[in-house]
C-alpha cells in the first residue's frame, strides 16, 4: 500500500528566500523538492517562514520575502495547491500550508497577525532557539512563559483561527498556551522527552494534554533529538512515534519533518523520497493500514483543515 504523506514543517521558504532555491530542481543540501515530494507521496506539506535573527533584513521583511516566495511557488507549480476544506489526497496535486516558526515577525502587533493571516498563514510558533517579546524558548537563556503581549496575540489567533504551534517554546509557554487557548494546539516538530532529554522534546503530561483537546504532535527526524548518540534511524522515528500513540492515543500522532532546517538526517531517510519506508517501518511495529494512515495524513488534515 502506498500511503499519503502530511508532514507538519519543512523549512524551504528560507532557502528559496536566502539561496534561491527552486522547489523544482534542487540544489546542493537542499531535500525539498517536486520530484521528492512526490516520489515520497507527500500530499499535504506546511512550509514555515522561518525568521532568522542574524540577517540585517528585519523579520518582518523576511516573513514577506519568505510569503513572496511560497506564492511564486504555487503559482509556477500547478501540482501545489493552498490547502482547502474540499482537498483529497487522491488526486494528482500536493495541498499547501503557510506557517510561521519565529513570530518577531509580528512586533506584538495584532494588526501586523492580522494582516499575515489575510496573506494566508495559518499556523505559528512563537519562537525559535531564543526567548523574545511573546515567550520563552525552549533553548532560550532562563526561559519564561508567554509574555502579557504574546498571551494577548494568542487570544487573537484563537479568534483569526490561526493554530498555536508550541514547538520551540518553554515548558512554561506550553502550560500557558494549554491554559489560555480555547481552541486545540499543537506541535509541529516536536519529540518525546521520556526517550530523550532535551528541552524540544516534549514531556508526557504535554502530549496527554495536546492530545485530550483535540490537537496533535508532529515527530521530526533530527537526529540529536532522537537518539542520545550516533545516527539516527527510521526505527528511532517509530519509537517516538509509538510513544505518543501510547500517551496520547492514535488520534494525537502525526509526523512533522524539519527537511531543510537540519544538516543531520536519519541515515536511511536523506529526503521525502523514502517517506515510504517509514510507513513500512510503522507496519512492521504492528499498525495496521489505518492506523498509518492517520499518524501519516490523516491526523494532521483533519487538525489543520478546521483553520482553513
């Protein structure tokens, strides 16, 4: 059986913006492209505009030049298309999602959330390796909650319907963000603490908690936050994967790769091309056809599509 593919997170957007990637002939690092995404199956696919902090050009402008971007794309490429509530993965086209991982983008402004929300963004985090104005890191330097401003712009997108992404963030933001909004969460590349230690990794009261309201946790393929040591395998993505089944339920696992925003790949999964082994991975783990269906696609359309 071949089955579809949604993958939570890739960062594409920044290699198109900063390194003129095409996502339809790749060049050298790069794992996004056409003929891997569907040589893997991949139907639905976020793309993050990911707001990097040591360029001049403020995050605002990146975010923009990043949309610009994923735009560009959609329009060269008639196999992608913006994720709508008619998409079926049976079809011949990859169903898109814009997301952001980083919000200085958003200078605590609900009009500036406002605005990228009508240029079609629909998931973010609000941080990335360090604290800022909204929250706390999870790598972040003392890491503290969601800030007055960051709880403020949560409420707004719990209004927009715009999904609160708490990978990266603190373990007090994810308390925070599980307290105040009123709508499902989620993580979008996130693992397990319990099989490994470090900060985004998340633990078991977080994913119970994801899960019993409805959202979902996306396992990623990097490495250090896989395995203590040594490469990391498609076996290690199962054993994550099979912990938050465990917690959470069949219902609370879907997959969220960070394929161009890592340099360390699982040995035996390089690009999107070999999703399919992973699927035979989890079939030999003992799930069955439906059950891998939903950590592979379906999980994650039915969370994401609610904000479309």
């Amino acid at each position: 059986m071949i089955y579809p593919i949604a993958d939570a997170h890739c960062d594409y957007l920044y290699g198109a913006m900063e390194y003129g990637w095409n996502i339809r002939q790749g060049k050298r690092d790069q794992t996004m492209t056409l003929p891997n995404l569907k040589a893997g199956n991949v139907r639905l696919q976020f793309f993050a505009a990911w707001t990097d902090l040591t360029l001049k050009i403020p995050p605002l402008e990146q975010v923009l030049l990043m949309i610009d971007r994923y735009y560009d794309m959609v329009d060269s490429e008639s196999e992608l298309v913006p994720l709508s509530r008619e998409y079926s993965p049976d079809g011949d086209t990859i169903a898109t999602v814009l997301s952001i991982e980083g919000a200085e983008c958003f200078e605590s402004s609900p009009s500036i959330l406002r605005d990228l929300y009508r240029l079609g963004v629909r998931a973010a985090t609000f941080t990335w390796n360090s604290n800022n104005e909204l929250a706390g890191a999870a790598q972040g330097r003392r890491p503290k909650g969601l800030t007055k401003e960051g709880k403020e712009l949560l409420y707004e997108m719990n209004r927009l319907g715009m999904a609160f992404d708490v990978s990266h963030l603190s373990d007090a933001g994810i308390e925070d963000a599980l307290k105040l909004s009123e709508v499902p969460i989620f993580a979008s590349h996130s693992n397990c603490r319990a099989l490994m230690d470090s900060p985004r990794c998340l633990k078991d009261s977080y994913i119970r908690e994801i899960a019993r309201r409805g959202g979902v946790v996306g396992i990623n393929y990097y490495g250090p936050q896989l395995v203590q040591s040594g490469t990391a395998v498609i076996d290690d993505i199962v054993r994550h994967i099979c912990h938050v089944v465990d917690i959470g339920g069949i219902e609370a696992c879907c997959l969220g790769s960070d394929f161009d925003g890592m340099t360390r790949y699982p040995a035996d999964l390089p690009n999107p091309s070999r999703l399919q082994d992973l699927c035979a991975a989890l079939e030999r783990a003992g799930f069955t056809p439906d059950e891998v269906e939903r950590i592979t696609y379906r999980n994650l359309h039915d969370y994401i599509v609610q904000f479309v």
